[in-house]
C-alpha cells in the first residue's frame, strides 16, 4: 500500500478559526522554543464516553467538563453503530471550547496512518492548539473485517502503533513553520522547498527503520495541510503498549497507566515512572463513583451495568471528600489523573461543586492554562521541524 500526499496542494484546515473568536494561528504566533510548564502536580482530565453522540449532547459534556475546571476531555472510540467516532467528537468539540484540551483515541492498526495525521492536524486547527491523541492499539477481527486485512495480535500490534506514530510526526514535520508564504507579487502561496518528502516504508524486503518492520506500507508525504499549530501534537499511549521492545518511550509524550485496584495504583505509576524514565508523564485511570442523590456510591457501583467493561481500571468508590483526599495524595506520586465517570452527568457535578473547588484550594490542582496549547499544559516545548535544517540559510 503506497500513501502519500500532493507536492502542492494550498492548505484548507482552521482558515475561519480567529472569526470564531479563537487564538489566531498566524505564523508570528507559533513558538518555536520557549519555557516548559511543570505539570508535578494538578493535572486533571475527564474522560467523555458517556456523552452520546448528538451535537448537543457532546457540547453539553465538554462545556460541563472545562466549566468545572478538567484541563482535558478525552473521547473513546468503538466500532458503535450510528455515532460518531472520537476524532469526529472530539473536532465538533473544538469550536465550543476555549481552555479544555481535546484528546481522542485513535487507532493505529486498522487506519491509514496519512489519513489520521491529517485528521489530527486539523483538529489541531480547529481546537487552537489544544489537540492531543491517544494512540490504542488492540486485536479487533471485527475491526480488521472491516477494512478487509487480516487481524493483528501480539508483538505486530506494538510494532504497527510504533509505524503509525512515526509517520504522523513526519507528517506534522513535513511543512516547515513558514511554509505558507502568500507571496502575491510572484503569485506562490507556499515556498515549495520548505515541503518535505518523508520517505517511510516498511515493505516487505525494503530495509525499514530500526525497530519498525512488519506492517508494510509506504509513506512518500507531504501532507496535504500546513504543520499543526503545537508542531507536534502531544502522544498518549497505555503504558502496557511504550517500553522496550515495544513503542519506544521517545516515541510519546505521556502514558497512562492502570491497576486493578485503587491502593495499588500508585505503586503501579512509581513502577512504570522507574521502568519509562523521567522524560515521560505518567497518567493515571480511575473509575469514580461518587454518594450523590441520597444514593451511596457503594450502592451505585453495585447497580452499574457493566457488561462489556474491561475491569481492569482501579475504582474508588465513596464520598467527594474521600476522593478529594486520594486524588491529592494520588497527584503526588503521578502527573495526572484522568477520571471515568461511573454516570457523567451526575458524577461531573458533583466532581464540579465538590471536588475540584476543594482540590484547588488544597493547592494541588493547577488553573487551566488560558489560552494556550496542550503542550503547554504538559510542560512541553514546541518544537522545530525535524526537516527544517534542510532549508536553512536558502
């Protein structure tokens, strides 16, 4: 399978994106360097499956979600009939918002790696920078039915995510910063030479790149839309997929990280931060079922329907106080925390009055981070085209 991009085609993502109100995506407004943010405590995302899948209702979620003071959404896919998938979700997102980062969960075995570059990149655009990815890659014979290959297990599905995420960072690097010139004395609307061919292949008897054989396709690149406004959009992935031998850990910016029970979570964040290596985040999952209504939260998680729940994520289950409490000793050991609600919108309420209120008088939940970038947020620097070198001084 060969995927590329045109050498020419003009850019077509974010251009109504300041009329909506949003931080403007000009080329003086990119920061190609600049002070990393510390995130050692007070990171806090939420995670939106329970949202629906109808306009109104992901609106109602994620302004519920930045309102309450979360500094990220995040939007899981499944192959659901008649809703939207995640990108999807989380792109009509994008306009309502103005704080909250944005961060779906998109697979990296069974779609094309050019196609979900460019999606991302887009999202990019039309979030203001606040766009982030959760790269999953899971054994799905129905998903793999779907786009007519083979299923994929065991070492193939960390190789075939580790391909993926190569490819969309050349991608993002294939424009360089000041790529799009609007020259109209000569009539150029980009400087070609600061479009870049990525050259990726993983064919079968082509030598691939280190640690990155077996999926078998090539990427000749550019992409077809400007570089996203971060540079590189953030990468999360499940620390059980990053590691050796696996996706390697420079090749994402955050993990996250499940127990099976809430007092053993910590201990598993302090495992993974020692076999990762401080250059990593370190996210935590949590199921949250709070007391609300007059129903204790004991009951509630009893009543929960949880067929077809994969179990394997730590719960606590109590009061908003207790949570409070875990969270912040929780926040000591990780860098955040992203939260299941059991019910959203009755949990999101109460997280909203009662939590996050008393997590930041506590001192240990950071404000959002106003008009910035998801980078930011993380404590990321912006960085610099890998091929930009390649035209300096031309």
């Amino acid at each position: 399978m060969r995927l590329h991009g045109p050498r020419h085609l003009p850019p077509s993502a974010g251009r109504k994106q300041a009329a909506r109100g949003h931080r403007s995506w000009r080329k003086d407004s990119l920061r190609t360097s600049g002070p990393a943010v510390s995130i050692s405590s007070g990171f806090l995302a939420l995670e939106l499956d329970d949202a629906g899948w109808l306009g109104a209702d992901i609106t109602r979620a994620v302004l519920a979600a930045e309102s309450a003071g979360f500094h990220a959404a995040t939007f899981t896919d499944a192959p659901v009939p008649g809703r939207a998938n995640a990108l999807q979700r989380a792109a009509f997102a994008g306009p309502v918002t103005r704080s909250i980062a944005l961060v779906p969960e998109v697979d990296t075995v069974y779609t094309e790696p050019f196609h979900v570059s460019t999606q991302l990149g887009s999202l990019d655009y039309v979030s203001g920078g606040r766009a982030g990815w959760i790269a999953t890659a899971a054994e799905s014979p129905e998903a793999a039915a779907a786009v007519g290959r083979s299923s994929v297990s065991g070492p193939a599905l960390a190789q075939e995510a580790a391909a993926s995420i190569e490819v969309s960072r050349r991608l993002w690097d294939s424009w360089e910063d000041d790529a799009v010139i609007r020259d109209v004395a000569t009539g150029r609307y980009i400087d070609v030479d600061k479009l870049h061919y990525i050259d990726f292949d993983t064919t079968a008897g082509l030598e691939a790149p280190a640690g990155l054989a077996g999926p078998g396709y090539t990427v000749k690149g550019p992409s077809i839309i400007p570089r996203p406004l971060q540079g590189q959009l953030p990468v999360l992935a499940a620390a059980s997929l990053v590691g050796e031998g696996l996706v390697g850990a420079d090749a994402v910016d955050a993990v996250l990280v499940s127990a099976p029970t809430a007092q053993l979570l910590a201990p598993e964040v302090r495992d993974v931060r020692a076999r990762l290596g401080g250059s990593v985040a370190v996210i935590a999952e949590l199921d949250v079922v709070l007391d609300s209504r007059g129903q204790a939260a004991a009951e509630r998680s009893a009543g929960l329907d949880r067929a077809g729940v994969d179990g394997g994520r730590a719960e606590y289950a109590g009061s908003a106080a207790g949570l409070a409490d875990f969270l912040e000793g929780l926040l000591k050991e990780a860098d955040g925390v992203r939260l299941h609600p059991a019910s959203l919108f009755i949990d999101v309420e109460e997280l909203g009055r009662l939590v996050l209120p008393e997590l930041r008088r506590r001192g240990a939940l950071r404000p959002p981070v106003q008009d910035g970038t998801f980078r930011d947020l993380l404590g990321l620097e912006r960085p610099a085209s890998r091929y930009a070198s390649a035209t300096a001084g031309n």
